[in-house]
C-alpha cells in the first residue's frame, strides 16, 4: 500500500524548500518521494483519470520548484502542494463523486475501531459491501464536503493546512470539516441500517423456508434477544446503535426483531462499528507510476525545457498574499472586500433611486422632470416674424443703438408717441438703382462660437464664448434637451464684440451620462452647433 502517512518531523518541510530555493536536485527528489504518492493518490480521487492525474502531479512538482519558495510560511509546503494539484484538478472539472478503483481490497491494518478491545473483534465487511458503503455515503455529500472529509481522513490534514490548501481560514476549515463530518457520519448510518434492515428480511426468508419444509411453527427469527445487557454489542459513549436511527439521524422505534437480529448476526455487528476514517483511510490505495518521478526530475533540470517549466508555472494561475495557490472557486479577500463595498455602493443607489421615483415630480419646485432624460428638442424662440423685425420683434439696431436696415430694403421709419389722425401717406418709390449714402451700416458680420464640444465631467456648469467677427452680429440659441438650459437664448455684438454663456445641467437626484447639442443661429440663418456631453451626477 502507498505510504499516505504526513512527515514525522514538522522541520522538514522548511529544509526541503530551502533546498528547493537553492536549486538543489536532491532536494526535489527528496520532495518526490516524500508527498508524490499522496498528491497522485488525491488527484486519481478528484480526476478518475490515471493519465490526467500523473500529469496533475507532475505539474505540481514543476511549479512548486519555481514558486513555492515565494511562501510566507514554509511549514506548509504540504498544503501549497495540494493546493496547487486541486486548481488543476478543478479547471479538468469535479467529479460528482470522489474515484476509487472498485476492484481493489480495503486495507487489513486493523480496520474496526474494537480490534483494540478485549472482546474478538468480528470479521470486517466484505470489499464489495464496503465499496457500496463508501460510495453511497459519499454521494449524499456535496463536492467540496467530499473533498474535506478525503484530505481530512485520508491524508491527515489539520484544520490549518487544510484551509491553506482551500484557500479558507483555519476557522472555516475546521467548521465545513465538523459539517462534513456530520453529514458522513449520518449517511454511515443510514446506509448501515438499510442493509441491516435487508440482512434481517434475508434472514427471517431463510428461516421462513427452513421451517416451511419441516412443516414446524417457530418465531421468524430464531436468534434469542441477549438476556443481559453485557451480550448485547459495544456502542459508542454517547451514540445509539445503528439500528436505532432513522433517515435524518433521529431515534426512530426499535424494532425487536431487527434488534434480535443484530445481536446474533456477525455481519451487522461488523458493519455497525465502520467509521467514516475506517472507510477513508482503508480504501484502496492507487500505485503511483514508477517512469512519473523520472519524468518530474528530467523537465526540472533540463535546461532546454526553461520555456516548458515558465509555461507550467504560468498555468497555475496566481498566488494568495500569503504566497499559497489560489482557488478558482474560492474569490480571494480583495474581492470579497469589493463585493461588500459594490453591494453596500448598489443599495444605497437602488434607494436614492426609489425615493427619486416616489418624489421626482415634486423636488425642487418643478426643476427636477421625471423621467429625467427626454431627447425631443425644447421649442425655439426663433419664430416667423415680419420683415425687419429682429428678435423679439424689435428692429434690429446698429452700433449706435439706432435701427439698423436690411441689405436692399429701406430703412424702418421711426414711430412717434403721437397718433396721426391722418391716413399714411403712400410710400414713395424706391429708385432702381440706389446709391448707398456715405455713412451706410456695415453688412452682418460673421458669428463665431467657441469651443465646438464642451465636455461635463464632475460639474454641471460649463462656459461657451461667442464673437463677432468682420462686422455686427445677432443671434439666437436652441437646445436639444431641457437638462441643458443657457444663461441667454438671444443676443447681439458689436464688430468684434464677445459675450460670455453659462450651460448648467439639471438633473435629477441621481443623474446618468448623456449628450445634447446647442445649435446658435446668427442672423443670416446660418447654424454654429455645440456638442455637451456629461457623466453621471448624484445630487
């Protein structure tokens, strides 16, 4: 049977990754052959598959020659072993239930737990039957319990190397092992009473039939209930006999002639007394393959095989703080930590965000429009109107304050406080060839708008400058979204005059990104468009 049995002395594990950070050969050998048949052993029962495992095992050994010196603590060179072969095991994918070869023999090292009593220990179950035992218990156990109770069981790992090996702490190591273990332990019996149950019903068929052919009636099982409690089989301090539970581990009615029948029959008295580490630790044990250690010791120290051991060691995914393998299904502490700070970050979004539902329409005196993006354009203010008018209905005025006409139309009259009672005169003609007089206005000028795309990260106000260029400019303004709203709609400049324009963004309680677009309009109908884009806003 393959030694499965941890280091007698603890100091080992530091001398070996010492060597291992010096680059000694011997030193992986003497790794090798301490932990190569325990590691093979756990892969085959996380596998199933005897290649996949040798070469779970010799990936482990390669990556640890390389990475394992990187550990905190080099106690646990054993767990860093483990946890590096199970990462692997889990990318191939877990087995529903752990793998042993059912056509191997249970170990004959003293196998029940009263071998050691002074009562004759009874003959141990068959190897078929036991095989049934262990799978079936195994199969009401989750994955990752069946793992535990393997790594507790079989290779002997403490709550501490056990958590380093699953990525957990020593407390929840040991809290998910009493779990397991109580699971297993109600499993064991249930599966032991089940059979005991059908031995008696095989029993009791027999008996009937003996007694059928010699025509005799005499009680269906004929094994006699002990007169004294001293007959009766050994239990556990504290635990009931096996026949005495039910299917969750609760005490159910004793039947009396199952019990007559337990206490007679050396088959149900050797199944009651297997324990979950009788059936861990005895189950067959794999044969490590003898060309696998050549195999670990040629790619470690080939030189021409540096690239193939940096491409294992890249393969093993990265390291905890604590230098140890990580865990595929274990999330490390900084994500942890980030998924509590997301999650707190989430609701009290999803609460602001409902009070904003419940309140929206009334916040802010009608400021706040729910819902709080509508993409059609707010009206303009630069409706028809008559010819000569400017906006607002007013002419427009020239530099000095005075109407200002229109290229090839006659200037506006000015209006008196006094109303004519006369009719108005008939306008008189206008020549066909009018000669500008000498102190004409200037034509428009040219509007120019300044800077093309305004961008509102972290605020909600931004600054758009306008300027006149080459002569006198009026213009208006429009936006394509009520959350853009301008200091001014409407203005005009002198010839080389500039004005100055506030965009505020309205939003809700809570804001998300989006985009709008300012369209200004000089006085030749010609548009100048600004692009605003903004991020996300909370109050």
């Amino acid at each position: 049977m393959p030694r499965l049995s941890t280091s007698a002395a603890p100091t080992a594990d530091r001398k070996l990754v010492k060597g291992l950070n010096e680059g000694d050969e011997a030193a992986l050998a003497a790794l090798y052959d301490e932990y190569g048949e325990r590691l093979y052993d756990y892969a085959l029962s996380m596998s199933g598959d005897g290649k996949a495992a040798a070469d779970i095992v010799h990936d482990a050994f390669i990556d640890a020659c390389r990475r394992a010196p990187r550990m905190r603590d080099h106690l646990y060179l054993s767990s860093w072993l483990y946890g590096a072969a199970r990462r692997r095991c889990i990318r191939r994918g877990r087995p529903k239930v752990l793998f042993w070869d059912r056509d191997g023999e249970f170990s004959d090292a003293p196998f029940l737990d009263r071998a050691e009593t002074g009562d004759p220990a009874p003959d141990r179950p068959r190897s078929d039957e036991l095989h049934g035992l262990l799978r079936a218990c195994l199969s009401r156990l989750e994955p990752v319990d069946q793992e535990v109770m393997l790594l507790t069981h079989r290779h002997g790992m403490r709550p501490a190397r056990l958590g380093a090996a699953l990525g957990l702490s020593a407390r929840r190591a040991a809290a998910r092992e009493r779990r397991a273990r109580a699971e297993f332990d109600a499993a064991l019996r249930q599966e032991t009473g089940r059979a005991g149950r059908e031995c008696a019903a095989a029993a009791s068929a027999a008996a009937s039939a003996a007694e059928e052919s010699r025509s005799a009636a005499i009680p269906v099982l004929a094994a006699r209930a002990p007169d004294r409690p001293e007959e009766a089989p050994p239990a556990e301090p504290g635990r009931a006999p096996w026949w005495r539970f039910g299917r969750r581990g609760e005490v159910s009615p004793v039947d009396p002639a199952i019990e007559t029948h337990a206490a007679g029959c050396e088959d149900c008295r050797a199944r009651s007394q297997v324990t979950a580490a009788a059936l861990l630790g005895r189950a067959p044990a794999p044969v490590l393959p003898a060309a696998l250690r050549h195999r670990v010791m040629h790619t470690a120290t080939d030189p021409e095989l540096a690239g193939y051991r940096a491409d294992i060691a890249a393969r093993g995914g990265t390291l905890t703080p604590s230098g140890l393998p990580s865990q595929p299904d274990v999330p490390s502490p900084f994500t942890r930590r980030w998924l509590f700070t997301g999650g707190g970050m989430v609701g009290a979004l999803a609460a602001a965000l409902a009070v904003a539902v419940l309140m929206g329409p009334g916040i802010g005196g009608g400021t706040l429009s729910w819902p709080p993006f509508r993409t059609h354009p707010a009206p303009s203010i630069s409706q028809e109107r008559p010819e000569g008018q400017g906006p607002g209905g007013k002419a427009p005025q020239g530099p000095g304050g005075g109407a200002q006409a229109r290229p090839g139309q006659p200037p506006p009259v000015p209006q008196t406080h006094e109303k004519s009672q006369e009719s108005p005169a008939a306008p008189t003609p206008t020549p066909r060839h009018p000669v500008p007089p000498s102190n004409s206005p200037k034509p428009p000028g040219v509007l120019v708008v300044n800077p093309a795309r305004v961008e509102m990260y972290g605020t909600k106000t931004a600054q758009v400058s306008l300027a006149a260029k080459s002569g006198p400019v009026s213009w208006t303004a429009m936006t394509s979204s009520n959350q853009l709203i301008l200091s001014q709609m409407q203005g005009g400049m002198p010839e080389d005059g500039t004005t100055s324009l506030t965009i505020t963004l309205r939003t809700a309680l809570i804001g998300l990104p989006g985009q709008g677009t300012l369209t200004f309009t000089d006085s030749e109908g010609a548009p100048h468009e600004v692009k605003v884009v903004w991020g996300a806003t909370l109050l």
